[in-house]
C-alpha cells in the first residue's frame, strides 16, 4: 500500500484506523497499527485476519455488510 505522493501513510494517533482501498471501489483491506520509523513505515494487518480473530475469540461469524448498505 501507498499513501498520496508527499504525505505519510499514517501519523501518531492513527492507530485502529481501518484501511481503504481505492483501486476499483472503496474496500476495507485491513486495520492500521500506526506508524514506525519515521513516516515511511507503517504496519497494516489484512482484514481478513482481524475477521478470524474475532470469530476465534467470540465463536460468532463476522458478517460483511450487503453491497448497497456500502
């Protein structure tokens, strides 16, 4: 992932921020841990891995919302 030419991809207090795709349309792709090292470093997991996660620890299924709720 990248952020706009010129400006860090995430700054102090950006942490839990869930992370937006653009590239064909607007899809959460993972949740922001912040930034480290200075501006160029930023750590992302995979939505996909914060879902079973949660499905792990609760025994209950995420569910994605219809695609008109969006």
């Amino acid at each position: 992932m990248s952020s706009t030419p010129g400006l860090p991809f995430s700054l102090p207090g950006d942490s839990g921020a869930l992370v937006i795709s653009l590239e064909e349309k607007a899809n959460v792709t993972g949740l922001l841990f912040g930034p480290d090292r200075g501006p160029d470093v930023s750590y992302v997991t995979p939505i996909e891995s914060v879902f079973k996660d949660i499905e792990f620890v609760t025994g209950g299924k995420v569910i994605e919302p219809a695609e008109d709720f969006l």
